[in-house]
C-alpha cells in the first residue's frame, strides 16, 4: 500500500464505493427535487386555473384571492427546492404542500362557516374541476418533501 494510503488507512477500493455513493445520493436528491416542484407545480396549476371561479366566495378576503396565495407560494417553493435545496427549503415545501392538503381535506368534509377574514370555503363535493387531481399533488409534495428532508445532508461548503 503507498505511504498515503497506509496513512489515512483508506484503499483504493475504497474510493469508487464513495463515488458511487455521492452519485446515488446525487440522483436521489435530484429526483426528490424535481418531483416536489413538479407536484407543488401541479397544485399551483389547479389554484390559479380555479381562482377566478371563487372571488364571489368572499368574507375579508376571497377564496379565489386565496387560490391565488396558494398558487404563488407553492411556485415559489417548488422552485425554492430546485435552487436552493437547503433544509429550510424542504421544511417550507412541506408546509405549503401540508397546509393546502389540510385545507382541502378539511373543507371537503367539515363545514366551519366563515372564520374570521377568511370566507365559508365549505365545499362537499369532489366534482370540481382539479380539485381530486390537487389534493393528489399535495399530499404526493407533502410526502416527497419530507423525504427530501429527511434525506437532507449538509455538503462540505454549504450552509444548509
């Protein structure tokens, strides 16, 4: 063995089996990333397309006004975890992602009336338009998010 590896006690075998690691590490992070903005995409997609269908719906603030909340912050996250793939950015993914699935889950089966600004977002049905295919997209964001902080490790020269 030369001098520097009898030094640090690693071989040469070793250095393809981390290689291969950081790759597959690399490729899991990538796909994690991709795969929330997409589904935070998707969510942001259904809110901003129906928004204009619930301005009427109103109390302080509308639930369209509300779509259109929804629909940028989850843009903005999606591209947050794209960028920036830092811990804060999968704890804000999860949060947007949670939020909205939460929301809809519970305003699907719970009449709450108005609360405070926000107006009575009741609505019992499935039928509209997206609405199905979003409370997918969300709850597929809340779990590929906290995968993606789960899996998150701090690189050497990164602060996240």
């Amino acid at each position: 063995m030369p001098a520097a590896d009898q030094a640090s006690g690693a071989s040469a075998a070793t250095v393809p089996v981390h290689r291969r690691a950081l790759a597959r590490s690399a490729i899991v992070s990538w796909t994690l990333r991709i795969a929330t903005a997409v589904a935070l995409g998707v969510d942001a997609a259904v809110h901003w397309q129906n928004a204009s269908a619930y301005d009427a719906v109103n109390a302080t603030v509308s639930q369209g006004e509300l779509f259109r909340v929804e629909a940028v912050l989850a843009v903005a996250v999606g591209l947050l975890v794209l960028l920036w793939p830092r811990r804060a950015s999968w704890v804000a993914a999860l949060a947007v992602a949670a939020s909205a699935l939460a929301a809809v889950l519970l305003y699907r089966y719970v009449d709450l009336g108005a609360l405070g600004p926000l107006p009575d977002m009741y609505e019992n049905t499935w039928q509209v338009p997206g609405k199905l295919l979003s409370a997918y997209a969300e709850g597929a964001a809340v779990v590929l998010a906290g995968l993606g902080l789960l899996t998150h490790r701090k690189h050497p020269g990164w602060n996240g």
